[in-house]
C-alpha cells in the first residue's frame, strides 16, 4: 500500500511497541499478522511495525509474563491455518499501565524542548535560534 504521509522512525518509537501491543490485545487475543495491521491502520500508515520487532515483542514480553500464546486450530470447515495467539496477561495489564503513565511524563519532558510548530502542515519544529555569543 503505498502511501505519501510520513512514517515515524523506528527509533523514535521502539521503547512504545509494547504499549502498542498490549493496547491491541487488552481488546481482545489477537496473532501477529493482524497486530501488525492494526498498529498500521490505527495510525494512518505513519508507523508499520517490523515483522522480526513484532515477533522480538513477543518473545520479550511473554517471558516477562505480560502475554501468553497459544496456538488455534483451524475452523470447523477446515479452512484456513492453526495461528499462533497472544494475550495479554494481568501482569500485562500493570506493565501497559506503567508504560501510559511514563508516556504522559515523557511527553511532558520532550515538549519543553519543542518550539510552537507553524501554521504550515508540514512544519513541525522552527529552527533553533543561533546564540549571539557573549558580549554581543
């Protein structure tokens, strides 16, 4: 799909793909494919999460305890394939809590460092302003 808006860095964000994942799987139990279509549907295509840092996602955070898999079966009719699922755990749901709260205090750090964007869409910060130097 291609498509023109920006995407964000992976490393701006890659301290946030488990929040993500477990925001999508506090819904409901889910499997990689789909987690990974959600996280780019949820935000525009501005973020497509990787296939190797989804699934390095999982590894971490099931042995953590913040998720479980198991695997489904396929459906009666016999179509489709046995999936690998995850979901979220209660020890998750504390995990998912913490990373909210770090986010809005994050935030709150970053901003002061951010000057007011202009009125032109695709600007987001303005220059920084050259120092005149001592005794200037």
């Amino acid at each position: 799909m291609a498509n023109d808006s920006p995407q964000i860095s992976s490393d701006v964000i890659r301290g946030y793909n488990d929040t993500m994942i477990l925001y999508i799987l506090s819904q409901r139990p889910s499997y990689g494919y789909e987690i990974s279509k959600q996280i780019r549907t949820m935000t525009d295509d501005k973020y497509v999460i990787k296939e190797t840092t989804l699934y390095s996602a999982f590894t971490r955070m099931e042995k953590n305890g913040y998720i479980e898999s198991y695997v489904a079966e396929p459906d009666e009719t016999g179509s489709g394939k046995k999936r690998t699922y995850y979901k979220i755990t209660e020890a998750g749901r504390s995990y998912y809590g913490e990373k909210c709260r770090e986010w809005v205090l994050t935030k709150e750090v970053v901003e002061h460092f951010m000057q007011p964007a202009l009125p032109e869409k695709d600007v987001i910060c303005l220059p920084m302003q050259e120092d005149a130097g001592p005794g200037d």
